[in-house]
C-alpha cells in the first residue's frame, strides 16, 4: 500500500480541471454534492475513508471573524494570498541535506540579496492566527486574512486577481456568503459522507421524431451523428437503450450492454427513421425512465441524451420528477426553435448542454455527439475527437486536409465522412503512404462513410482527400476520433467552457480551453474558439498569457472575451487546439501555488519536512510534436440583442500584468496591450499615474502624477509594451520605492478599469568591503616586534601638523613686520 502522503495526484475533488458540469449546492451554511474521487489504481485501504472523513473536522475547526466559515468554493472566484507577516520563524540555509544544523544566510554579492539556499522555517507554536489561504500546515492558522491583517501591497495573485482585497473581503462578497444565515449554534452539523462505487454508464438516447424533424435534413443528420456516438463515443461495457418521441414515446431498443462491434453495429440498425407528428418531451423522458428502472429503481447516475428540435409548452411538467430522478441529462437543441427549458433541465441534473444550427457545413450536430464520454476521469478510454471539417464543396473540387495523429492516441482511430446527395471519391493515407481508401465502408441510406484503423494508427501526419463527383456544391464533412494508444501514457485533452450560460449582450463572455496532457498544462499550442448561432459564425483566437481573459500566464488555460454578440438565442461553443513540431511543451502545474513548507523552527533546531517532489526535466522539457484536438465548450443564450443591431463597444479590458523596474535613475515599465474593445483591435492610448505612497495611488488613481505618453503608440493586443522614462519630481536614490498603475483608453474613448499596481525599487549593487590584506588580531596593540603602536602614530601625526602650523605661522608674522617698515613714513 502506497503512504497516504504520496496519494497526492491520484485523490481530488471534482472541482478541479476535466469536470464540466458541478452540482454543488450551498445548503444551510455548507456546500453538499462536493465529490472525492479516488483513482481506480490507488489499492483499496480502510485507511482512506477514515483520514478523508477526519478531515472535515479539522475544517470545522477553522472560524473565520467569529462565524464558520468550512470549505469555501466560491463560484468565480481563484484568489490566492501569500500574506500573513505575522508568522514567526526563521530564515536559515541548511548545512546538509537532512538540515541536521543551520547557519545564516548568505548574501547575493551583486544585489545584497538572500541566495535560494535561504529557507523560510516557521515555528510550530505560532501567535497569528491567519491565513488559512496562505500557510494551510500549522495547526494555529484558523482564519482568513481580513481587512485588517491582509498586506494589500504585497506583489502577490490574491492582490493581483482581487483588487487588492483580502480573503475575507472577498468572502463577505460572493453570492452564496450574502445567501447564507448565521449559524444557530457555535459547533457546526458534522458532514455526512455516501460512498458510490463507479461502474459502466447507463445511457438511454431519447430522440425527438417530430414533422419538424423532415427538414433541413435534420433527421438524416440525427441519424448520422447517433450512429457516430454508438460505433466510436460510448464505452464498451455501458448499456444503451433507444426511445423515440412525437406526441408519444416508443421504446426502440432495450437496455443493451456493448460487447463488441457487432453489438454495436446491431444497435445502430434500431436508430429512428420516422419524422411526424407533435412533441412531448416529458414522454420521451418518462419512457427512459421506465426502462432504466426495468433494471433498477435507483436511477442514480444514469444518463440521458435528450435531442430535441421543436418547443413544448409542457416540458415544465417533469423537471421536479427529473430532478429527483438523479438522473442526468444531456441536452441538444437542435435549429433555432429548440425548447428553451432545455437548458434548465441540463443545469439542475448536472448534464452537458449542446445546441447545433441548421447549417450543415458546421458538423455541429456531429460534433455534440462525440462530445458526451464518460467523464469518470479516466481519459485512457475516452474517444477523442482529432478533426472536425466541413464546407459546402463545388462541383468537382476537393475537400482537403491533414490531421497528425500524435504518439498519445492512436487506438479505435477513426475517419468518418458524410455528404448531403452524392457520394464522394475518398482518399485517405497514411504518413509512410499507404492508402487506405478502400477499406472504406459506406452507408448510402445514412449518406456516410467510415474507415477503421485497424490496431494502433500510425504516429504522424495522415492526409485525407475528398473529392465531390456531384454536378452540383454539396455539403462534405471530415470526422476523426481516436483512443489512447497507451493506458500509461495519459494523451492531451481539451476542455472547454464559458464564465456564464447566459448574457444580456452589456457583459463580455469569458471563453476558456484547459489543455492538459494527464495532470501537466500544455503550452504554446494555437487555439482557436469557434462560436456558431443561428445568424452567423465567428472564430476567436484564446491565449496563455496572462493578460485580458486570461488570469493566469502559462498554466494551459486558453482565455480570451466574446464580445460579437449578433442577435438573441443559443450561441455554441467549438474550441480547436494545434500542437506543432518543437513548439508545444508541457510544464510544472502552477494552478495551485500551495506553499511548500520545508520544516519547523524548534529550540533552535529544524525539524525538517520531506523534500518537495521535483518533476522530472523530462517531463517539463516534452515536445509533444503535432496534434490536434477539437472539443464542444457547451452553450450560452443572450438576450437584449435584437436582429440586426451592431455588436455593442466595450472599453479596452484592464491591464494586469504591468510590471516596474528602476535601474540607473530611470524607470523601466512593461505590459501586456489590451484591445481597443476588450482585448480585440488597438486601444488609442494609454494613462500611466504614479506616486510615492501605495495608497495614494490606488485611492486616488486621477489624483496620482502623470506620466507623460505622449510618445507611445499602441500595439496590437496581446503585443508586449515596454517604455522607460526619467522621474522629474522624484529624487531616485538606493531603496526609493515608487508605485506605478495604467488604464487604456478605447477608440470610442471608453476607458478600462485601472491596472494592478506595480512598484520599481532602487537597489544598489552590493560592493562588500574590501579586506585589509595584513589584518591586526589585536586592534590598538602593536602587531610584531617591529610593529607601532596605533594610538602613538596617531598622536605623532597629530602633534607634526600642529608643529607646522606654529612655523607657518610665525613665518607669516615675521613677513608682514617686514612690509611694515618698508613702507613706513620718513621721520
């Protein structure tokens, strides 16, 4: 059995990256539905459950300003704090690796620094009590940092992301907190636990049947995209059953277990072919349920794909039944009069929400399909979508592309192509040449074409030809999925969403992408989002860097802000990710930024830590080479943009990472350029204030001394800026600290929030003495037999400059006599 400190990356809660839809609910002053996942490889030890269950009562411990306070997930919210000056300790370097003995610190000789041997141990017994978010190990940290104990000026992310505010600031202004009622009782509820043991997914395909459903090619295109999700997303060993709905619901399949291809194959032939009639969802549903209890009551986990393309004034009927269900339900709105509730029913069963246009060059039906796999954590079996394309090709011309298949996937590889009226030519090969198109198989009826690699595909570049031997354009699409080619090697995943479902089109939406490859954040890959409604389609570029959307720079997360709202209803979210040869790399996780403590000051001894756990040059250093990966981010509706209206202005977004160094009288800024909306186009200028007192500064930003910018012209956003410039008011000398902030100003003349405040110190070059090269051990004493004593020499050169000041000055006396009687009248 593994030690339990050793479980770090194999247990967390499901808060964390690669969960896409939460159910945690704030609930009498306590979070419920917060999960624990264990990894299926840690061996089985009574011992987990009972240190998991004990910890909750050392967070009960914790009070924060008299009131409990417990686990806060604050919805929104990421801020870190790095603070709490108030611990005592001691700064020391170790002689040895097992720190048996200390020693002071040695200092940098060019900045008079600590070197990075010195090492901060706090002591054990501490009389601070704060901050939890700080410093989590000693047992006498029970609150957060509040107004009065919070170092707003220290260069940390919980000032950076929280406008300076401490934690408990921030606590007192999250929705849930404001939510909350104090607590009766000063001894919180004890937290109850149920244990769940994974299994295989249970899925029933409730698919909406519907006249809508004849046009826009909506039922072939249903048909399409389902037998996708049967033949390469569902795992094997999930059961699948099919029901479709009208005005009534049919069962079509049973609950099947997928055994093999062929089980599969059998259960694509049960898919419908019928579009007629009204729509009830509530009936499509509760014929799921029915046969979802055939197997067992408790329904628990069990998951529904619900297509629906029409409205129904009913649906209300059934989402308490379906709430209480624990069920969850997936939902795809399909064409722009898609019920509205199905959002609603997503949201509280915990399911992914998709939506897909009528548009067929888009594959957004196809692409909601592949989308929904287990999300048990186990990427090692979740089909990965590597190509999604599409364009309505002309007469005679060629659908081309290339897709690299990368060393970390490569199993149940697939290509699927569709087409709207003729069936196309079809080249598909491979990076040594071979040609596989004629391993093809084809169904007419469905207008699909599919190629299965047999065993594990080759790594490299494939390249796909289509070819439309139609008189006329049609529609042709390109759909690749695969498998981890290696249960020990973790492959680059995608996960994409949004800060909100919803927006009222005066608010930017925040898009994100986390690429990861297990639990390491992939850097400097190409990202792009493709954000699709009903009226048009728009690509947006995301970045790693930092600024604008992006909060934090190079941790894998892609951020950028939409802001081309055109029109009301559902817009979908579509993110691409390309890695290249020698550009792409893995890093260390940054995310958490947990402070490492390497031991305790005790009675003038360290009793220290265990080292921190390095991670592996290898592993940081990884060209992952290329790949590609395309993944659905979900859904968001807006409002309070009617058709036709222009997309509204936004001000250029804040700056966040502006830094300040002073060197040689002269100060040195640097930032990242925002837009002039948002972080899209070129702001007009920039206003850069500073002062010599950090309150000043961030109080009364308008108020602060004027940097002139006269000369400095606006770059692109994402561009890095850099400007220097002498201080004419302030006097720059060793230790002077001046604090610095920036807002960019909109073409439109909006202007942004301020910057974070940056501040630039004046150190000196550390110049440490010079050494006497013939020291004397015994000061003030004569050194040697030949030696003099200090204080005589010091005597005799006193009393030799007084003796030649008395001889001049006698001889000026003499001299001036002597101009006296020459110059003397006559008697």
């Amino acid at each position: 059995m593994a030690n339990l400190a050793q479980l770090t990356l194999l247990v967390g809660l499901c808060l964390l990256s690669g969960t896409k839809s939460l159910k945690v609910e704030l609930e009498n002053n306590g979070y419920k539905n917060l999960v624990i996942a264990i990894n299926p490889e840690v061996p089985e030890n009574i011992n987990i459950i009972t240190r998991i269950e004990a910890a909750p009562g050392h967070l009960r411990s914790h009070q924060g300003n008299g009131d409990f306070v417990g686990l806060w997930w604050l919805k929104g919210l990421s801020c870190l704090l790095l603070c709490s000056v108030d611990i005592a300790g001691a700064m020391a370097e170790c002689t040895d690796p097992q720190c048996s003995a200390i020693k002071p610190c040695e200092e940098d000789q060019a900045t008079g620094s600590p070197t990075e041997k010195c090492q901060f141990f706090p002591e054990k017994n501490q009389r601070t009590t704060s901050s939890i978010m700080f410093f989590q190990g000693l047992n006498a940290i029970t609150e957060f940092c509040d107004s009065k104990s919070h170092n707003e000026e220290a260069p940390n992310m919980q000032n950076k992301m929280c406008k300076s505010k401490s934690v408990w600031e921030v606590i007192e202004q999250s929705k849930d907190f404001k939510a909350s009622v104090p607590m009766s009782g000063s001894v919180p509820p004890s937290t109850t636990f149920t244990y769940l043991q994974g299994g295989n997914r249970i899925v029933c395909l409730v698919l909406d049947v519907s006249g809508s459903m004849s046009t826009a090619q909506r039922k072939d295109r249903l048909r399409q995209a389902a037998e996708l999700f049967i033949l390469q997303i569902i795992e094997t060993g999930s059961q699948l059953g099919i029901v479709q709905f009208n005005s009534a619901a049919t069962t079509l399949q049973e609950l099947t277990t997928i055994k093999d291809d062929a089980t599969r194959t059998a259960l694509t032939k049960r898919l419908p072919n019928l579009a007629s009639g009204g729509t009830s969802i509530c009936s499509g549903i509760r014929k799921a349920f029915e046969e979802f209890k055939k197997q067992n009551p408790q329904m628990n986990g069990n998951e529904i794909v619900l297509l629906t393309d029409g409205e129904d004034g009913s649906v209300g009927s059934c989402v308490n039944e379906v709430q209480a269900s624990g069920t969850i339900v997936h939902t795809i709105a399909l064409g722009p009069s898609a019920a509205k509730e199905l959002e609603t029913m997503s949201t509280i069963t915990g399911g992914l929400q998709f939506s897909a246009t009528d548009s067929l060059d888009s594959n957004g039906l196809i692409d909601a399909f592949a989308g929904i796999s287990s999300r048990d954590g186990n990427t090692t079996n979740q089909a990965l979508q590597l190509e999604s394309a599409g364009k309505s090709t002309p007469s005679k011309d060629w659908l081309n592309g290339t897709v690299p298949i990368d060393r970390t996937v490569g199993n149940d590889t697939f290509f699927v192509v569709t087409w709207q009226t003729t069936q196309p030519t079809i080249s598909v090969f491979s990076p040594t040449g071979i040609d596989h198109s004629a391993s093809f198989v084809a169904d007419t009826v469905l207008k699909v074409s599919r190629l299965k690699i047999p065993g594990t595909a080759e790594a490299g570049d494939w390249r796909y030809h289509i070819y439309n031997v139609n008189s006329a354009a049609q529609t042709l699409t390109m759909t690749v999925t695969s498998r981890a080619a290696n249960a020990n090697d973790p492959p680059v995943t995608v996960n994409a969403h949004m800060n909100a479902d919803s927006a009222d089109a005066k608010s930017p939406i925040k898009v994100y992408a986390e690429v990861s490859k297990g639990y390491l954040p992939v850097l400097r890959a190409t990202v792009t989002a493709f954000i699709e409604s009903n009226t048009n389609n728009q690509e947006l570029r995301l970045f790693d860097n930092g600024a604008g959307a992006d909060a934090i720079k190079n941790d894998g997360v892609y951020s950028g802000y939409f802001i081309n709202f055109r029109g009301n209803g559902r817009y979908s979210l579509k993110v691409k990710v390309q890695g290249g040869e020698n550009v792409t790399r893995l890093s260390d996780r940054k995310g958490t930024r947990a402070y490492y403590n390497p031991g305790y000051y005790v009675d003038g001894k360290i009793e220290k830590n265990p080292d921190k756990p390095p991670v592996p040059e290898e592993d940081l250093q990884t060209d992952l080479g290329n790949f590609t990966r395309t993944t659905t981010g979900g859904v968001f509706v807006v409002t309070g943009s009617p058709p036709g209206a222009q997309p509204p202005v936004f001000p250029p977004c804040q700056i966040t990472d502006l830094d300040a160094n002073i060197k040689d009288e002269k100060v040195f800024l640097k930032w990242t350029a925002p837009g002039g909306n948002m972080d899209q186009g070129t702001a007009a200028k920039y206003e850069i204030r500073m002062s010599t007192t950090y309150q000043d500064l961030k109080d009364q930003f308008d108020n602060a001394t004027v940097v002139n910018t006269s000369n400095v012209a606006p770059q692109e956003a994402g561009n890095m800026e850099s400007f220097s410039f002498k201080p004419e008011d302030i006097t720059i000398e060793n230790g002077t600290i001046i604090y610095f902030a920036a807002r960019a100003v909109g073409s439109s003349s909006l202007m942004a929030d301020v910057s974070n405040i940056a501040q630039g110190q004046m150190v000196l070059p550390y110049i440490p003495a010079v050494p006497d090269p013939n020291p004397n051990p015994n000061p003030g004493t004569s050194e040697g037999t030949g030696g003099i004593n200090i204080t005589t020499l010091v005597l005799a050169i006193t009393c030799s400059i007084a003796g030649i000041c008395i001889i001049a000055s006698i001889s000026m006396c003499i001299v001036k006599k002597t101009q006296r009687r020459r110059i003397a009248p006559a008697v």
